[in-house]
C-alpha cells in the first residue's frame, strides 16, 4: 500500500504561506484521490484500503479547515462535502472489518454462523462506498474539485498575507489550538462522554500539529507531539472498547439463537471490563501535571518561535 505523510514537512519557517497551503493541500488531496479507488473497488484484496481511505479524508478535511482564510468559500465548501461525503460511505464497513477479523479468529459454537451474518452486512456496506466513489470518481469530479481548490490557494494566499512568514502564522494557530483542546480536559473523575470528547479534542490537535510542522521550533514541537500520539492512543483504546460494547449489545439483542446472544453477551461484558479498566488506568496516568508539561510545551514553542 503506497504511504502518503502525514506531517507536511516540505515547509520551514521562512516559507512563503502560498508555498506552504499549496504543498499541504496538494498531499492531502493526493493522498484521497489515491485511497478512495481502492478502497471501493479493492477492498477484498485488503481490508485496510477502507481504513487509508477514511484516515486521508480526515486529513484533507483538517488541511482545508486550517487554511480555510486562504481558500474562496465556494470550491472549498463543495470539496468539504465531497470528503464528508466519503467518510460517511466508509464507517459501517470499516467497523465491520475490524469485527471480522476477531470473529473469524476464534472457534467457538454459534461463532461461524454470526460471522457470517457480518459478512453479509459488509457486503451490503460496500455498496455505499462504491456508490459514492462512483459520483465522485465519474467524470473526474473529484480530481476537479482538488484542482479548483489548489489553483485558487495560489491566488487566495499570495494575497492574503503576502508578507507574513510560516513560522509567524504557524504560531498564532498552535495557540489558537490549544485554546479548544484545553476545554475539553476532563474532570479528576470523567464520565464516557467527556473521554470522548476529549479524544476528538486530542485528534484534532494532533492533526494540527501535523500541519504546522514545518513552521515551529523542532525541540518543544517533538515533545507536544509525543504527548498528544500517546493521549489518542490511550483515548482511541478506551473508545474502541466502549463503541464494541455497544455494537455487541445491539447484535446480541437481535441474534435469534440462544447461544449467540449468550456469546455476544459474554463479549460485551468482556469489552465493558476492558472499557473500564482502561478508563481506570488513564485517570490514574492522565494527572494534572500532565497538562502542564503538555501547556509548557506550547508555551516554549510560541516564545522560542517569537525569539
């Protein structure tokens, strides 16, 4: 599988800011146009086609957010749907591979027929992302609509801020980053929906940080960024097991035969304890001086980048 990079590192902070937004939306954009062919005709070859796919979206979608004052509203907007479009298309199958994986992997009564019965939704769910790649991909449509908005970054941005460096305008934006992050710390004691929204928090961050690279200091940047990937990957864990405790409640209540839903209730109650015990584990890891490190981080990356 062709990789595409997730930092946009074609930038430094005398860049001129029309270099910089035209080369991040240019992988960005590269990166989606790639996957989304593969993942609507070739999954069976690989399950992670899907994965790539909907990963590259989130990536475009954040690239045309964070440079939104650079781009005209119309093509932008138009290309913000089209990606939304495609993310949307891709969550029930990618779910549902993840599922697939682990129940084919185990040899138990009733597990054979239940696998099946996902097979079949997945199936049914591919039909979703061929038809929307098939809009998208018919007639160029999403390649024109990647053009459109990469010619007119050229204009939009050379005239916005003609004299403003990178680094000056990757600083402003890292502090206004954090500002949404830092609200959405949880409590000493957090319920599900705070992680959650944190975690969406953390990813939103993280992904900031990935397009502002190129623009800030390298020692302090490193230490944010090694805080934020192990805080979403803790985040991503606790999520995953209480969106699998949820799905196995629904497929339990629905499965006809006894054992099933005993099996499927048994998972459930597997995944809970996961869920809980990794709640537990980052409550205790996640202390408030944690924060603080990751907001001396910031801090030390705006001054040093102000000196």
């Amino acid at each position: 599988m062709a990789k595409f990079a997730k930092w946009v590192t074609d930038a430094a902070p005398d860049s001129p800011m029309s270099d910089v937004v035209r080369v991040a939306l240019e992988v960005r954009l590269a990166a989606v146009q790639h996957h989304l062919p593969r993942a609507a005709f070739l999954s069976d070859e690989n399950v992670e086609y899907v994965h790539a796919a909907r990963v590259a979206t989130r990536r475009a979608s954040a690239a045309l957010a964070m440079y939104r004052a650079f781009l005209p509203d119309k093509p932008r907007k138009r290309l913000r749907a089209s990606l939304k479009e495609m993310r949307n298309s891709m969550g029930e199958a990618r779910d549902l591979d993840v599922y697939l994986e682990r129940f084919t992997e185990v040899d138990e009564p009733g597990v054979g027929a239940f696998a099946g019965q996902l097979e079949q939704q997945r199936i049914a769910a591919q039909r979703s992302v061929v038809g929307c790649a098939l809009g998208l991909l018919t007639g160029d449509r999403l390649t024109r609509q990647c053009r459109r908005v990469v010619k007119a970054s050229k204009r939009y941005a050379a005239k916005r801020l003609r004299k403003q460096s990178f680094g000056e305008w990757a600083t402003g934006q890292l502090q206004q980053a954090w500002v949404p992050f830092a609200a959405a710390v949880p409590s000493d004691d957090p319920v599900a929906t705070e992680l959650h929204d944190f975690r969406i928090a953390t990813k939103h961050f993280r992904y900031t940080l990935e397009l502002l690279r190129g623009g800030l200091p390298e020692t302090h940047r490193r230490l944010a960024c090694q805080q934020i990937k192990s805080l979403q990957a803790q985040l991503g864990e606790i999520q995953d097991h209480a969106v699998a405790a949820d799905k196995l409640a629904l497929w339990a209540a629905q499965a006809r035969k006894k054992r099933v839903r005993k099996l499927l209730a048994r998972y459930q109650q597997e995944e809970l304890e996961q869920y809980r015990g990794k709640s537990e584990a980052f409550v205790h890891w996640w202390r408030r001086d944690r924060i603080d490190e990751l907001q001396a981080a910031v801090d030390a990356v705006t001054h040093e980048q102000a000196s």
